[in-house]
C-alpha cells in the first residue's frame, strides 16, 4: 500500500531544506575612493585638515546594523576647539554619487546610548530589589505553610506546601541570576561606550584625542561620504562600500 505524504508536509520539509543552506552573509568593506594618506597595521587613513585641526579617519568594521570607524583628532590651532560626535553625519550616494536619500545618516551619540544603559541599569536595580522581597515573602509563606501543616494530620500535606515554596524560591533565584548577568553585560556595554569612543569634548590647543564612531549602515549605497565640522567649515570623507563573499 503507497503511503501519500500531506503537501502542507512537503511545503515544512522544503521551507527547511532551504534554511538550512543559507548562505554567510557578506563581509562588507568600506573603502576610501582615494590613494589613502597612511596605512596602521592594515587599515587605511585619510586625513584632512582646516583651521589648524587635522581628522585622519579610517574604517574599522561593520558590526551588524553598524558602521564602526576608527577616528584620530588633533587641534594644532591657537584656541580650544569643541568636538561632538552627535553633529557627524553621513550622506549614502549611489554609484553616479548622488544621495540615495535626502536624510542624513547621523553618528550615533554615544552621551545618548550611555544614558539609555543607564535607565536599563536603574530598572534592573529595582528589579533585583523587587526579587528580593518576593523571596522574603515566599519564605514567610513557607512558616506559614510549615505552622499549617504541623496543625494538619493529613502528613502528605507537608510535601505539597513545601513543593510550592521551593518552586516560588527555584523561580525568584532563576530570575535574579538572569538579571545578574544582564546587568553585567550592560555595565561591560556602558565602560566601552564610555572608554571606546569619541565622546563631545572641549579640545585643547595641542591636544589631542582617539576613539570610535559609530554610524548605522546603509546596505544599499554604493558610497558614503562622512562630514564633520570644523567650526563653521565641514570636512568630507567619501568611501566605497564593497562586499565581498565569505566563500
């Protein structure tokens, strides 16, 4: 006898075949669209200057929805000079260089990411507060299942209220571990958006400074051209985005 599979089971069995062999995505690269002015342990730089303050800029890599570039600030100039990364932008041009948008893609303010991590912390603090008075109370209901079951003949009643204490105490404990480790991970998040990136800073005369910026990427556009300001001038920086297969 022929056993007939159903189509809606045939439909699942090829809908995951084709899962299964997805692709790797991309390796995507960013490219000055000029000779690059220096090369540091494989990355290429591009430098300009105005005013006496120098931006030499060169692209590190994309991190999922983000473009992360390695940015270098001097101020030779005779005055102090403000830096504000919340006032980069980027314009994404097609391959004839035109804006694919009239939007402008600004960097991503890392003032406003820490204060986000910041609010998520304030949350998991009360939230670990909240656990513990959950697990305060579990433990009163259990003496009070405990003062219960000694009045109770029925010895089989012991098991059943301590069950459902210790399930109260397993689920309480689970949950305040979880909440540990994310805020572990946020605490870990908000050092490297404070230490790692270029943050708003009055810049000294013959001072210097380091750091990322970041910038959400524009998979579409054939070029990027990044702008920043240099007093009431703009500065402008264009790279070719390439992507190259991972096989």
């Amino acid at each position: 006898m022929k056993t007939r599979i159903p189509v809606f089971l045939l439909s699942m069995f090829s809908a995951f075949i084709v899962l299964s062999c997805a692709t790797p995505a991309h390796i995507v690269r960013l490219i000055p669209d000029k000779e690059p002015d220096k090369w540091m342990n494989g990355q290429a730089l591009v430098f300009d200057s105005i005013y006496g303050v120098n931006y030499e800029i060169g692209f590190d890599r994309q991190s999922g929805r983000e473009y992360i570039f390695d940015f270098q600030i001097e101020n030779h100039s005779n005055m102090p000079f403000l830096v504000d990364p919340a006032l980069f932008y980027y314009i994404p041009l097609n391959g004839s260089m035109n804006p694919i948008t009239p939007e402008r893609v600004a960097a991503l303010n890392p003032e406003e990411r820490i204060f986000e991590i910041e609010k998520h912390l304030s949350v998991n603090h009360a939230r670990s507060k909240n656990q513990f008075g959950i697990s305060l109370m579990a433990i009163g209901a259990d003496i009070a299942t405990s003062v219960i079951v000694a009045s109770d003949d029925n010895e089989n009643n012991d098991f059943v209220h301590r069950a459902v204490a210790d399930g109260i105490h397993y689920g309480v404990a689970a949950s305040g571990i979880a909440n540990e480790y994310e805020t572990i991970d946020l605490n870990e998040l908000k050092e490297t958006w404070a230490t790692s990136t270029i943050r708003k800073t009055t810049l000294k005369s013959n001072y210097a400074m380091h750091g990322k910026v970041l910038f959400p990427a524009s998979p579409d556009a054939s070029y990027i051209q990044i702008h920043v300001p240099v007093d009431d001038k703009w500065l402008r920086f264009t790279f070719m985005q390439v992507k190259l297969p991972a096989q």
